[in-house]
C-alpha cells in the first residue's frame, strides 16, 4: 500500500478543465512555433529582396559595359572597313 495522501476521484469539471489548460497551452505553443516562423520568414524576405536589388544593378552595369565594347568594336570595325578602301 501506499502511504500519503489519499486521491480523490476528478471531477469531470476537473477533467475538463485540465484538458482546456493542455489545449490552450498546445495552441499558445503552436502560435510561438508560427510567430518565429514568420520573423525568420520576413528575414529571409528581407534579404532575398536585398540581393535582387543587387543583382538587378549588376545586370544594368553589365549591360551598359556590353554596350560599350559593343560601341567600340563597332567603331574599330568601322576604321579597318574605311583602311581597306583607302
């Protein structure tokens, strides 16, 4: 047998309740689980958006730098062609 304090039987109000505190709790945590979710997702939103800013203004200075070689082939070419008719 065992000694202390004798249990009494739960209530089902008792029962009730404890199953509404564990509820709760599960849902307070799950709700916890979502808000860091969200922070590490606006995060990494954040930074994704950063570097394609990034990239977006590489691709224009890209862009204009092959617009300039482009130009100054074109202008080399264009002295050989007027050499060679010469």
């Amino acid at each position: 047998m065992m000694a202390g304090h004798p249990q009494t039987p739960m209530t089902n109000q008792q029962s009730e309740s404890m199953n509404l505190e564990t509820e709760v709790k599960l849902l307070a945590d799950r709700a916890e689980e979502l808000i860091k979710t969200l922070k590490r997702l606006q995060a990494d939103n954040h930074q994704l958006r950063l570097q394609q800013e990034q990239l977006s203004a590489e691709k224009v200075e890209l862009q204009d730098r092959n617009r300039q070689a482009k130009q100054r082939i074109d202008l080399i070419v264009e002295r050989l062609r007027s050499l060679e008719s010469d």
